[in-house]
C-alpha cells in the first residue's frame, strides 16, 4: 500500500500539464501532438490539470478537454498558416490510478499542410 501511495504522489507531482510535439515531415508538412492531462478525486473534483499559456500546472482547475487542446492547435495554426489541416482526431482517456484517484487525459493531433510557395 505504501509503494502505491507514493507511486500515486509521485506521479501527481510529475503530470498535470500540456505537452507539444511538432515534427516536420519530407514534404513539407508539420505533423502536431498535443497531450494534456489532469488530476481528479472520485473522477470530478479537480487536483490539477495543465496549463496552455504556462509552463506550471493550474491546481484545482478543471482545464482537461479537447477544448483546451484545439486552442492550443489553433495558435500553431495561426502561426504555420498552412493550406489544409488532414488526420485531425482528438481523443479523451479517463484512468482509475487508485481507488480515489483519477487521471483524465485528452490527445490531439493533426497534419498541416503548408501552402505553396513559389
């Protein structure tokens, strides 16, 4: 039970937070992840969750959604300006760590494509 607790303390401590990963393909084209994660007891009421406008997690926000990880997509694309944007899929996981303890996590990615440039 220990080994638990302090595996679900340290795992607190390490998550709750956005992530990006962008990676130019051959062609041209950016192929964009986002991850963002949060932590809740009894799977509502919010420990902490990531934040997209900061590198420190948001403690007792309720921030986890595919909202907050399309807002993040729409200032890449703001910024890449491409011509399309194909194999966009979000997705939202719920996992019980412990008996109390949830973890809600939400996915996105998309390719953009960029514009010609002649």
């Amino acid at each position: 039970m220990l080994y638990r607790t302090l595996f679900a303390a340290a795992a607190l401590l390490a998550a709750g937070c956005v992530a990006v990963r962008e990676n130019r393909i051959a062609n041209g084209s950016l192929a964009v992840e986002i991850h963002d994660s949060g932590w809740y007891v009894f799977g509502f009421i919010p420990i902490l969750s990531g934040d997209p406008d900061s590198f420190w997690p948001n403690w007792f926000s309720d921030d986890v959604s595919g909202e907050t990880t399309m807002k993040v997509l729409d200032r890449i694309v703001a910024r890449e300006k491409p011509k399309s944007i194909c194999s966009l899929v979000t997705r939202e996981v719920d996992e019980d760590v412990l008996f109390v303890i949830n973890r809600v996590s939400c996915h996105t990615s998309a390719v953009l494509i960029p514009a010609k440039t002649h």
